[in-house]
C-alpha cells in the first residue's frame, strides 16, 4: 500500500521574524536600543539572515547581538567548545557569546540597551541549550528593567507530543535547566511564557506569534526553510531522531559525530550489528514501538569519539513520525548496549556542560534513576511508569502557554 502524505498547508508558516518585518503595528513594539539574540538559523521565510534584516529595520538602534552556544554562525561544536566575543566584520555590532566565560549576559552587555529580540530556533527536545540561553536572558532583562521580545518559531517535532521524563531539578545543568519533559511539545516562544509563568523568571515579556502555525504541523509542513541551528543538527530528520540518541553523548558509544549523519548513526567498535538485529526487532515487536526500522552498518567518525576507528551499528530510519516513540525507543536501546557490550559498555565521564561531578548521563536524562534502569535491566513497564511520573501536572502548566490551540481541543501526553 502507498502511503499517503499529507498535504503542505495553503499558506506557509509566517514566523514572529517574518510578520515583525512586514508589520508595521509589530514595529512600533520595538522602542530604544535594541540587542538581539540570534543565530545560523534566525532567517525569515526566504533564508535571508535575520541579523540583516533587523539591522536595516532599525538602523542605528540595532546595538549588539547575542549569540547562543556553538556560535553566531553555527561554527563550533558541542560541550563546553566556547566561542569568543567578536566585532561583526560587516555589520561593526559587538557580538557578545553566551556559551563563552559566561552563559549569562553582564550588565555591560546590556548597558544602554531598552529592548532585547530574541530569535532562535529550538528542536523541540529538552537537552537542547538554546532555551536555557534565553531564559538566562530573559532573567537577566528583568533584573535590569529591560523589555523582552520573543520572535516566536515552529517546534519542528510538532506541538502536540509530549515525551519522557520529567527532570528532577536535583539534576539540572546547562543540558537541562527546567522541569521539561524530554519532548516538551512547546514553541519557543511558549517555553519563553512558562519561564515567566512557571519558573520564577520575573520580566516584561511579549511574544510575537506565529501566523498559520498548526500544533500538529512538523517542520517540512511550514514550507519554512531549515537551516540548521548547530553543526550537528543538519537536517529536519535529525530533530525527529534527537530525543532517541542523544542520551548517547552520555556513554562511549558514538552518536555519528564525525559523520555526515549524526545521531541517526550510532555505533561502537565492539557491536556487531547484524548478529543483534534480530533480537532488537523482537523485542520492537513486544513492546509495540513502530514507525522506523534500524539499518545495520559500519561506519568510521572522522572526529570525536571513535575517531578514525571503525564502528559497528545501526541507522535510524523513521518510516512515520506520528507512531514513532522516540524517547521510549532510545531507552531501550541504551539497555540493550549496556547489556550487549558488558565491560567494554562505559558512562561517559565528567566534566559535561560545566557540570563537574554528575554524571553526564544523569544530566541528559534529568534523573539517576534511568541509568539504575539500565543497569538492573529494569522492566519496559517500569519505564513507562518512570515517564507517566510529573507528567500531569507538566500539562496542567504548559497549558497555561500555550499560544496556539489544539487540533481536537485537548492535549496529547
């Protein structure tokens, strides 16, 4: 049988960038000295780059511009891997990192400032620092009297789904710095309300909407184009797979950095692919996980971990998106090669995201008791009472934000 697609929406996705450029009620929110916290993929519906369009907005009042990790052109890689602060060579703005000595803005950063504009694309998953650059902003602002601005974007996994644990704020970093869920099923723009609705975050904040965005839409269906917001998120199928393997930035297996498809390969020199299969599909099979497959390969990282070594493992193919269970999914897995591999099987060490003690992959997870789980061999049902725990009441607040409504007129856990 053909699957059926469904079809694209008849008017693309307008983001908060692109009605703050062709509004001219939305221009006059815009008041003083503005900052703006951008980066690679802060581009309007035409892929024309957001730092350029806002400085011929507003001229001499664009003052500075704020960059999140991995820098203001998505150059630098992952933990820890700090960008420097900068002249923009064209456009003469301070360009000041918040992934560098500090995650959070100084004063003397904002000194002057009247207004900050903050555009960022999230991927929808919690261990994504992107929101916690922005909600440190956002703090910072309010301490300073500053008015906020959040140009709203799509959750590219859509804004129904909500998926994993919920972190126990014992266990929060610059991985994870608020109560979310892995698949938090929120816009940025949303997460930005839920600070200052939920997490204690005073600030004068106001989103600007999105226009014919749908809760159910994943991001090929805006008609928007991807740009990718860090190296290794290149692709649309990158997002989907991310809530799966990025657990696995916490053990010595690779998630396909080093390759041209990270976290959709995975791997580790000592697995053997095709020998596992079987077993891994049955079990699939019994705890009803559908809507991919895993491809058996090798494959060799040109860096990061494994480097130039070759690796046994497998690719993430998603055949549907609406029945793929990415979290559940990734769990399994990372008990299934903890259990295949045995002593050559290791947790990743500190330090990770500035966390000197935790260890990594608590901090990914949110919890210590998903690596206890894996290491016991703990039951799937087990599992699914671990990501049922908070998860109530997470929907009772998120609900509080949301700016767009859903498809049925309730929400989907």
């Amino acid at each position: 049988m053909v699957k059926k697609l469904r079809p694209l929406a008849a008017m693309p996705t307008l983001t908060g960038l692109d009605r703050l450029l062709t509004e001219p009620a939305l221009q006059q929110k815009c008041t003083g000295n503005i900052a703006y916290l951008c980066h690679n993929a802060s581009v309007d519906q035409h892929c024309r780059e957001g730092l350029a369009l806002l400085k011929n907005l507003f001229g001499n009042r664009l003052k500075a511009v704020f960059s999140p990790q991995h820098g203001l052109f998505a150059e630098a890689q992952d933990n820890m891997i700090e960008s420097d602060h900068f002249i923009h060579p064209y456009f003469q703005l301070p360009v000041y990192s918040l992934y560098s000595e500090t995650r959070t803005p100084t004063p003397a950063m904002l000194e002057g400032i009247d207004q900050v504009i903050i555009d960022l694309q999230d991927v929808g998953c919690r261990a994504y620092t992107f929101v916690y650059t922005m909600t440190l902003l956002i703090e910072a602002c309010g301490k300073l009297g500053i008015e906020v601005l959040v140009l709203d974007r799509p959750n590219p996994l859509n804004g129904l789904n909500v998926e994993g644990n919920m972190l126990d704020l014992r266990f929060k970093s610059f991985i994870g710095l608020h109560p979310l869920p892995m698949r938090h099923g929120l816009t940025i723009g949303e997460l930005a309300r839920m600070a200052v609705q939920q997490w204690g975050i005073e600030a004068v904040l106001e989103v600007i909407p999105m226009q014919g965005w749908k809760r159910d839409m994943y991001f090929n269906e805006t008609q928007l184009p991807w740009v990718f917001p860090s190296p290794n998120m290149p692709h649309i199928k990158t997002a989907q797979v991310f809530p799966a393997t990025v657990v696995l930035e916490g053990t010595n297996l690779s998630e396909g950095r080093g390759t041209t498809r990270p976290f959709e390969l995975f791997g580790h020199p000592d697995l053997q692919p095709h020998a596992l299969l079987p077993h891994l599909e049955a079990l699939f099979q019994k705890y009803q996980l559908e809507g991919f497959s895993l491809r058996p390969l090798y494959f060799q990282p040109t860096f990061d971990k494994h480097q130039d070594a070759v690796c046994g493992g497998f690719q993430l193919h998603i055949h549907d998106r609406r029945t793929f269970k990415p979290w559940q999914t990734g769990q399994l897995l990372l008990r299934e090669w903890y259990q295949t591999l045995g002593p050559a099987f290791q947790w990743r060490q500190p330090p990770f995201e500035y966390e000197e003690i935790l260890l990594p992959i608590d901090l990914l997870n949110g919890t210590d008791q998903l690596r206890h789980w894996v290491e016991t061999n703990g039951s799937f049902e087990a599992l699914l009472a671990l990501e049922q725990e908070g998860l109530e009441g997470y929907l009772a607040a998120r609900e509080l934000a949301l700016l767009y409504t859903f498809p049925t007129g309730e929400p989907v856990g």
